[in-house]
C-alpha cells in the first residue's frame, strides 16, 4: 500500500563465495513480503566460451512499437506509470525502461528483479483484449542473475503456463542489450472474472484463501 514500509535485513548465513541475506517489508505491523537474498562473489574462469549469453539479432528497443497503454481497473497509480515499453513481436520479448530513474531509483539489479514480476502480465494466455481470469497473482518470485544489467533497458521473454485448475507457473528469460543475464519463474493464482458462475466464484474464493496461505512466514 502508499505509505510508509519498515524494510529489516539480516545476514542469515556467510559462506566462502555465498552470502544469504533474509529481507522483511511490514506495514501497519504486519508482515507484507518477505525474500532471500543469495549473494555470490565472481572467480575468473578464463577457459569458459566468452560471452554465452549474447543473442545474434537483438534490435534497439527504443526503435520498437509500443504496447498499447494499460491500466488497473481500480484507476491507482502503479508502477507502469513510471514505465516505458516496447514489444518486439518477432522474438517474443517485452522491454521496459526507466524515462525518469528519479522516478525509480533502483540498481540495474534491482531494476531487473523488479521487471521480473511482470512476466505472467507479458505472457498471459488468454490476452488483455480477451480475458478470461480477473487477476494473478504471484505469491512466489524466484529470479536468478548471472551477471549485472547493462544499459537502460531490460527484455522478458516469457512463457504462461495456465490450468484449469486455477494456477498457473511462468518462465522467464531476462535480458539487457547485450543478451541473456538472468531466468525467472513464478507460481500464479488464476481468479475468475466477476459475473461467472457459482462454482467459478466458489473458486476464485478458494483462491483467495490460497493466496493468504502461501504468504511467505
């Protein structure tokens, strides 16, 4: 929500290359998001290929068509008020920038993990022309990174996974100008659109309660 958060960050274990770090975010005295940290310190190893991340083909993003605009229903703000996008519909990847970074003040890391948790909205089967499910949300993200972002803007190249059972998983390829530099997966709980039937909306209650349940403690 708006508003002030309380952010806490502890050093959960320290290894020889790897740290862990546990994060927690409450407002009002409640717990709102919790995360692992794993950090990892670099160890030159000169005889792998370089650069195997690099992807033959990739265009200027800034010369790519936007989407068209989308906004929540409820009309708040939200975080692609301060977004730019591009969509490059032969590769199947969905960029995204920062016009004003004061806006946004993030790491390129960070900036990345953040675009992470739009990789079910970029991916969504049924389309935000023809939705069948009201809302998804992830009440697990998982990214990995290998190396920090370059430049300004950060690529998903995504892929839905969706079951008629209500839940629904996303991979993910993050990628900057120069190619590949992380993955992302995520678990999503498909909610129904108001007006469907009794047992829909008896589903999308028992979504809900999933949702509280998978709640990280």
């Amino acid at each position: 929500m708006p508003g002030e958060a309380l952010v806490a960050a502890e050093v959960a274990r320290t290894g020889h290359r790897t740290t862990s770090v546990n994060v927690t975010v409450h407002q009002e005295g409640k717990l709102t998001a919790q995360a692992r940290v794993t950090l990892t310190s670099d160890l030159e190893m000169g005889e792998l290929p370089q650069a195997p991340w690099v992807i033959q083909g990739l265009v200027d993003p800034a010369s790519l068509p936007s989407p068209p605009a989308l906004r929540p229903q409820n009309g708040k703000l939200w975080l692609g008020d301060v977004l730019e996008a591009r969509v490059d519909g032969i590769r199947g990847i969905s960029w995204f920038t920062r016009p004003d970074e004061n806006l946004l003040p993030l790491s390129p890391a960070a900036f990345g993990i953040a675009m992470a948790d739009y990789a079910a909205g970029v991916s969504r089967p049924d389309g935000w022309l023809t939705p069948v499910v009201s809302a998804f949300p992830n009440p697990l993200l998982f990214t990995s990174l290998v190396r920090e972002p370059q430049g300004r803007w950060v690529g998903l190249r995504a892929r839905s996974l969706w079951d008629g059972t209500g839940i629904g998983v996303s991979h993910t390829d993050l990628l900057d100008e120069a190619g590949t530099f992380g993955f992302a997966e995520m678990v999503c709980l498909l909610l129904p659109l108001e007006g469907a039937s009794i047992s829909e909306r008896r589903a999308k209650r028992e979504n809900r309660r999933l949702t509280r349940a998978l709640q990280w403690r």
